[in-house]
C-alpha cells in the first residue's frame, strides 16, 4: 500500500473507486465486528405484540357501546368501571401506528403513522383543555354523547385526566418516533416511561382497592382495560426503534443487558406481590385483635424487600462473575488465534498489513514481495501511500481517514506501483482495530491482486459498449423501417395500411365510450384525363399538392391517408356530422382556390359519420365510399353526406 512515487505505467485502466466485492481479508484477532443487534428484529415483534392487545381492546370497549354489552365495557364484571369509548378509538388509532412503525421500511405508512399519532395528540389535549377550563361538553360528549351517563356502579364514563395525559404523551411520543433523530428518540423513551408509570398507579389501585379513585386517585381514574391498554401501549412504543434505548438494553448481550433481565422483572413483580401482602395484613390487623401490628407488617415488609432484592443482587453477581471467567478464557484463546494469524498472514498469497492512523506500515507480511516485488522492510520505510497511482491516491486517502474517524467503509480498488514500474490492481479490504475507549489505534489492510479481473472486466465493458451501439443503431433502423411502412411513398401521407389500422382504434373507441367520428372519402375530378392530356409526372405533381393542402387544412388530431391511386381519405376523431360537412367544405374549397399551372383541380368529397352501435370499418367506409359516389354523379366539386347514419 505504500512506496516511492515513479512515473505511471501506459499500461492502466480508468480508475474505478469504491467496489466491493465478495472476497474477504484475513481476520483480525484484536478486532471484532460490529454483530446485527440480536434485538433488531425482536424490536418489531414485541412492538406488534403490544400493539395487537391494545387493538382488541379498543375493538371491545366499542362493541359493547355499541351493543349495549356492560361485560365488554368493562372487559370483566358488569359492575366494574367502564372504559370510556373515545379512550377506545384512541387505542385503536394508537395500536395502528404502531403497527406500521414497526416496519422496517416505511414510505406512505409513516404518513399514516404521524396522521394517527396527530388524532391521538388532539383527542387528550381537548380533553384536557375541557377538564382545564371545567367544560361539561368536552370531546366525550361530542363523539359519544350516550356513554356519559352514569352506569350501574355510579361511575360517570368521561374520561379521565390521566387518560387524557397519557393520550397526549402517547401521541408526542409517536409524532417524535416518526423521525429518527437521537434527542427525538430519547424524548420520546421518556414519555412512555411516564405513560407506562401512571397506568400502574391505576392497575396498583385497582389490584389493592385502597379507595385510590376516591380519594387522591381522581386524576388517575382510570377503568381497568384502560390501564393494561396503556401499559401495552407504553411498551409498544419503547421496542419501535431497535437500535437505541431501553429495550436495545434490555436485549443486548452485554452486562447491562444481563442485569435488566434478571433485575427488572423481580423489580416489579417483587415489591407488587409484597406490597399486597403487607396491604392485606395491615387490613387484618385493623379488623380483628390480630399480633400483626402495623409496625409489624411495616418491619415484615422491609425484611421481605431486603431478602428479595439481595437474592437478586447475588444472582447478578454470580452471572457476572461466570462472564468474567468466560471473558478471561476468551483472552487466552486470542493470544492463540493470533498465533494463528501470524502463520496465515506470513504464508497467504494476499497482502495483510498493520497500519498506524497516519498510514504508516508498522507490519507488512511477506506476501508483498511475492505481489509487489518490495521486502516488507522496504515498504516500512517508505512514506505512507507512496506507491499509489496519482489518480487513486486522494480517493485512498479519504478511504482512510473516514476509516479512522470511526466511519463504515466498503471494499476498494486502486492501483499500485510494482517494482518493475507496471501498474497493479489492488482489492483493499480495511478494517479498524481499536481500544476500549473506541479510539482507532490500528488500521488492518488485506490486499489482493485483481489485474486480471479488472482486465477481464475491461473487456466486458468494451464488449457491452460496442453490443449497446450495435442495438440502438438496429432499433433506430427498425423504427425508420416501420415508419416507412406506414407511409406513401409519392405523397409521404399515411399509406392504406396505417388508415385502416387507425380507423379500427377510433370505431373501437366510438363503441366503448361513444366517441364520435367522421370518415371523408375524397377523389381528385377528371384526374385520369389530365394523366392522358399532361402526363403522368405532372399529374405525380398533383398528388403531392392535394396531400400537402390536405394535411395543412386537418387537426392534429386528425389522419389524412393515401387510400389509393387519386383517392385520399380523412379520419376525423370526435367530429359529429355538422363538423365533418364543415372540415369537407373547406377541403374543398381550399383545393379549388389554390393556384395550378396547368389547369385547375377540384375534389368530390363523400363524408360518413355512423352510429354508436352500428359501426364498422367496413360500414363506415362504405358509406363514405356511396356519398362520394353520389357527389360525383351531382357534377362533382362538392360535399355529400352519406344517407345512412
């Protein structure tokens, strides 16, 4: 990769830059790569499988509002606190987004995701608005007006501040999800976190029924489904981005991860299960002469959280202590890789070799004089990138030092000087080594040489380049071709051919959508007696005058067509009867005033427009054929409709 600058061979090809390729450098041992995430695609499963509960739920709630079912209002007993309904079309909305959030590629279903998220964001700040300005009419009552009345257990359904804030966070946490921009992510962890916290104050007093709606629970009254949909939809939203926060830690395969998944479970399930515990003991003391004061339960339940949560630290400790021991034979298995290595890189046919960040040689193996023709002690003395081609040698440059800020760079070709003077081509294949503290210390290059490839893949491209010319120089050829097939070779109007084929397409279109379209016959007067008086170049002449008038007097839209001999024919698209009469009397009316040497020249013009469902080409063609018949059997130079229509 490095060596003295000489004159550049004649022998080179265009410099091609980056490509890579499928071959692959020797391994690194005190480097390892980046694995994919083992939480990426767990991520979108577990965001699915949240989102899919909250969607039956809200599915649920709304049957039975709309059914007038109080079991499924409530998703358990008739008597329980209902879920409100618009809390439902929010969680419908919510899970939907979610869903297609979830996705590795969005495009249109982003759009639809941030449109969701916006209707979830309004619904809990005008419901929040209202319960701020102390509106009775609120968002509730506008959209179900029949669910605020009170129900069986006395409860109204309006839904409640808690479920209004947790909407609005929801909503902003998605809105902020729907651009991946860090502190947006990061914002939006931490406001599902505060979602998920208020829906277990709300499942926390439902499971302890300590008067929590009562009482200092009124912002957080929240029904039952109401809080497990808001827990599911917190933890839907934490597992959307895979490659960053909680859930990343929670999967990762690091200490961290280790921790979070012995730690957080116990950290929930521990102090709810004893808490319970203590609640109902309190309880019992309070009812009956029972030894178990409240002190006592208060002592009993710090003893009960102190032995679960030391359990848990020495279970921890015990897993990280078995990760070290692993780590430490993880270390003595890479001095022996590296043994390994040495005898790979000094025997292999491609070029291994250590660099530091400015590109000096600290290693080379002893392949490179087989490639290159330099001892390894000659390429360490020289400068960095000496015997790169002046063309590559700011491409590879750039190459290594986006390598060194840390950035993913794929294979390279370039070329290298060999000691004969010829020009080499090299594949680089680099790779960063570096310290704990993430700083590149080393950069690793695996070279192997690719001339013949590159010359191989020259004459590939020589040979596509000369195949593509040969291929647009036939398409070319084939479209005059067809072109002159269609054309009049003594007028150059369309040829009969082309006529017919067009006049198929304009009854066709007449049949299918009632398109109207005229047909005019036309027939140069006495032209076989000025053949016989002046002769058949001048009456050539003739032909090409008429079409020249004809095609300078039609639409664009219109197809002026040589029919045969002194016969032309005009399709006339979306041209009813009173129109195509017009277009043939200025037909006429042009050919006869125009200026003619010899004598002057007139035209009978027979014009058909035929009915919807009776046309056909044979029809339309016929009738024009016996209008034009009938204009000259009138005295000719004139305009005739066709009887039938």
């Amino acid at each position: 990769m490095t060596s003295r600058p000489v004159h550049p061979s004649t022998n080179t090809v265009p410099n091609t830059n980056l490509a890579a390729e499928n071959s692959s450098p020797v391994p690194m041992p005190a480097y390892v790569d980046d694995p994919a995430p083992p939480h990426a695609a767990r991520g979108a499963l577990i965001s699915r499988l949240c989102a899919a509960p909250v969607a039956i739920i809200g599915l649920l709630v709304l049957a039975g509002w709309t059914l007038n079912l109080p079991v499924l209002r409530t998703l358990g007993r008739a008597t329980d606190a209902a879920m409100n309904p618009t809390v439902a079309v929010a969680f419908i909305a919510a899970a939907t987004a979610i869903w297609l959030m979830a996705a590795e590629d969005v495009g249109s279903e982003s759009r639809v995701a941030r449109t969701l998220a916006l209707l979830i964001v309004a619904i809990g700040f005008l419901r929040l608005l209202g319960t701020i300005a102390r509106l009775e009419e609120g968002i509730d009552t506008v959209l179900f007006h029949y669910a605020m009345k009170s129900t069986s257990d006395g409860r109204l359904n309006q839904m409640s501040s808690a479920a209004a804030a947790n909407l609005l966070l929801s909503g902003g946490a998605l809105l902020l999800l729907g651009r991946r921009v860090r502190a947006r992510e990061a914002l939006a962890q931490v406001l599902a976190i505060v979602v998920f916290m208020l829906a277990q104050c709300a499942m926390l007093g439902h499971m302890y029924q300590s008067g929590w709606f009562e009482t200092v629970g009124m912002f957080n009254r929240m029904a039952l489904p109401t809080s497990v949909g808001f827990t599911l939809l917190s933890l839907g939203v934490l597992a959307i981005r895979r490659d960053s926060g909680i859930i990343a830690v929670v999967f990762s395969e690091g200490p961290g991860g280790t921790l979070a998944r012995g730690l957080l479970p116990a950290g929930f399930l521990a102090p709810m299960v004893v808490g319970w515990v203590a609640i109902w003991a309190l309880r019992v003391a309070e009812q009956t002469s029972s030894v178990f004061t409240g002190e006592l339960v208060v002592m009993l339940f710090v003893l009960a959280m102190i032995l679960v949560f030391v359990g848990l630290i020495a279970w921890n400790a015990s897993q990280v202590h078995d990760t070290h021991l692993e780590r430490s034979r993880a270390i003595v298995a890479l001095r022996d890789s590296e043994v390994r290595f040495r005898l790979l890189a000094e025997n292999g046919s491609d070029i291994v070799s250590l660099h530091d960040p400015t590109g000096h040689v600290v290693y080379m193996s002893p392949s490179c004089e087989r490639v290159l023709g330099f001892t390894p002690d000659e390429m360490m003395r020289m400068s960095p990138f000496a015997l790169v081609h002046p063309e590559d040698g700011d491409g590879l440059r750039a190459h290594f030092d986006a390598l060194v800020r840390g950035m993913p760079v794929p294979a390279m070709t370039c070329r290298v000087l060999h000691k004969t003077g010829v020009h080499l081509w090299l594949e680089l294949m680099c790779r960063a080594i570096v310290n704990r503290a993430g700083r590149v210390v080393r950069v690793q290059v695996s070279s192997r040489n690719v001339t013949e490839r590159k010359d191989y893949e020259r004459q590939i491209e020589d040979a596509r380049r000369t195949l593509q010319a040969n291929q647009e120089s036939l398409i070319e050829a084939n479209t005059r071709l067809a072109a002159l097939a269609t054309i009049d070779a003594l007028t150059g109007l369309k040829n009969r051919r082309a006529f017919e084929e067009r006049l198929m397409e304009e009854v066709a279109r007449l049949r299918r959508n009632d398109a109207p379209v005229s047909l005019l016959m036309i027939d140069i007067d006495h032209f076989k007696a000025f053949n016989d008086t002046f002769g058949h170049p001048r009456g050539d002449e003739v032909l090409r005058t008429v079409a020249r008038l004809l095609s300078r007097s039609i639409r664009d839209t219109d197809l002026a067509a040589r029919y045969g001999g002194e016969e032309f024919a005009i399709i006339l698209p979306q041209t009813d009867r009173e129109g195509a009469l017009q277009m043939g009397e200025r037909l006429r009316a042009a050919i006869e005033l125009a200026t003619w040497t010899e004598r002057g020249i007139t035209i009978s013009v027979g014009v058909a427009t035929p009915g919807p469902m009776t046309a056909t080409v044979d029809d339309l063609i016929d009738l024009a054929d016996r209008a034009l018949y009938r204009s000259k059997e009138l005295g000719r130079n004139r305009v005739t409709q066709s009887e039938a229509a």
